[in-house]
C-alpha cells in the first residue's frame, strides 16, 4: 500500500481538487461545494488516504498511462470498504474466543470501544480517523498508522495475544495476575506481558 504521500507527489491539485469538490458537495448534502477551510484540508487527506489503498497503485502509477485520479479515488475506496469489512469479520471471529480475565479495561476496550468504532467510522468523509484510544496497551504498534489500518493491527496483535494465553488454563491466568497486583482487575496493563514473564510459561512449554 502507497503513502498519502506518494500520491501527493504523483498527482497534481488540479488532479485532486474536483474530486475534493465532489466529496465537499456530497458532504453538505448537495447544497453546496463550499467548506471551511479545516473541512477541505480533512476531505483532501480523505482523498489522499482512500487513493493509497488503490491495491494495485504501485504498478499503475509507474505506468506512461497514468490512470485518472478520480477512478483512482473510486477504486481505492472500494478496497478501503472492504478492509472494513474484512477487519470487522476478523474482530467477530476473535470475538468467539476472547477471554478479558476478569480485567475492566480489556473488556471494555475489546468489546465496547471496537464494536464503538465499526458502528462510527465514517469510511468516505474521515477515513483517517480512528475515533477510539485504544485504552489497553499492546506492543509493536505502529503508531504512525491511522484509520481502519491502525484498527486493523490493533486487533490483530490482540488476537495474537488471546493465542498465546491459550496456552495456560484460565485460572492459571488468574492466579499469576492476581499475585502481580491483587486488584488487577482495575489495572491498565497488558496481560500477555505478565504471563511471558511469570515462571509458569516456562513450565507450561515444557510439558
């Protein structure tokens, strides 16, 4: 997948303004194609940001026959769509086997903020927003990711995770958190980290 960037560099403001003017007309119900300024700037970096998602971008606009930057825009919005939708199918599988041990924030990061951002994204308008914190820490981020892209990889280090606690029984789990901090229920940190570093997952693996 291209950068925003990258397209910026390959396609001019004359390429990129009708399209902004279209999404701006649409926005304001087809009263009008006149926004504030801050709203023009979101709508181009919505353009930019569905344009980098155009899956075979790379082999096309290295090509003398630049396809236009409108059907550039509509094919990458079709592929960002379905991202959506294929993330959402991936965050209902993980939902057939996510345990939260007994842990407030998990649970209420994993199934009420999630399920908050596929009901809110507003996948033509801003699609570079990822409208929930993401309150329970995971590692390996990328934080310079934004939108669905950020959402996605934050559900699937989650899911990599619930995989790896698997391996132990649940109350295992529970003992070892609970000996890191009594009411760890109420704690912000992350689970698998715990647990990799309690004694019994070297055992567990050794069985």
């Amino acid at each position: 997948m291209m950068k925003p960037s990258d397209i910026a560099n390959i396609y001019s403001m004359e390429d990129l303004l009708p399209i902004v003017a279209k999404l701006a007309k649409e926005f304001t119900g087809n009263e009008s194609s006149s926004v504030t300024y801050e709203r023009a700037r979101q709508l181009m970096e919505a353009v930019l940001y569905c344009m980098s998602h155009f899956e075979t971008g790379d082999l096309a606009l290295s090509s003398s026959n630049l396809l236009p930057a409108e059907e550039i825009y509509r094919l990458g919005l079709d592929a960002l769509i379905e991202k959506v939708k294929s993330t959402q199918n991936k965050y209902n599988r993980l939902m057939e086997f996510f345990d939260h041990y007994g842990n407030k924030n998990y649970r209420d990061t994993v199934e009420k903020a999630l399920p908050g951002f596929f009901l809110y994204y507003d996948v033509k308008f801003a699609p570079t927003d990822h409208i929930i914190t993401m309150d329970y820490p995971v590692f390996k981020m990328d934080m310079n990711l934004q939108g669905i892209d950020r959402i996605r990889q934050y559900i699937d280090l989650i899911w990599e995770e619930q995989c790896y606690l698997l391996q132990f029984s649940r109350s295992d789990i529970i003992n070892i958190l609970r000996s890191f901090h009594p009411r760890y229920e109420k704690e912000y940190f992350n689970i698998k980290e715990i647990v990799a570093k309690h004694p019994l997952q070297f055992r567990q693996r050794n069985l």
